[in-house]
C-alpha cells in the first residue's frame, strides 16, 4: 500500500508550518507531505524547497468544476485533489 499524502496549504508563519510538517513527519505512519504555496514570500518559499525531497510535484488540472488536480512524484506515485470553494 503507497503511503498517504498529507496536503497542507501555506500562507504564512513559518514556525506553525515548520512545526506541521514536522508533526506529520514524526508520525507512525510513513506519509509524503504535498505543501501547497499559496503566495508565501521568497525567503519563506526557499526555506521550504531546502527541506523538500524533491522540488516540485508534475500537477495537472483535470477539471474545472469541480476543481480537480492530479499529481505525481518522481518515485511515480500519484494522487487527486479535488477543491470545493464556497
């Protein structure tokens, strides 16, 4: 079974999103960690690709209504995000 991803959109305060993709980390369970930069600055966006794997994710949309994404990572896994805006 592939591990499951977590998905965390980031805006801002780089401590809370540090100290979120730690927690996920450290968990029992192997996960991958999609974050999702969502207009943080340059310094903040450098620290975070440092840390990463790998730098970015193949996306794809796949539908606009609703809002469906898929992406994959160079070991070929993949996955679906589907957003719902209210």
């Amino acid at each position: 079974m592939p591990d499951p991803w977590v998905i965390m959109p980031v805006v801002a305060h780089r401590t809370y999103t540090d100290a979120a993709i730690a927690s996920c980390l450290a968990q029992t369970v192997p996960c991958r960690v999609l974050v999702i930069n969502q207009g943080v600055d340059t310094p903040f966006r450098r620290a975070l690709e440092s840390k990463a794997e790998w730098q970015q994710a193949t996306l794809k949309q796949v539908s606009s209504n609703p809002e469906v994404y898929e992406f994959a990572d160079p070991s070929g896994g993949t996955a679906r995000l589907e957003i719902t805006r209210r």
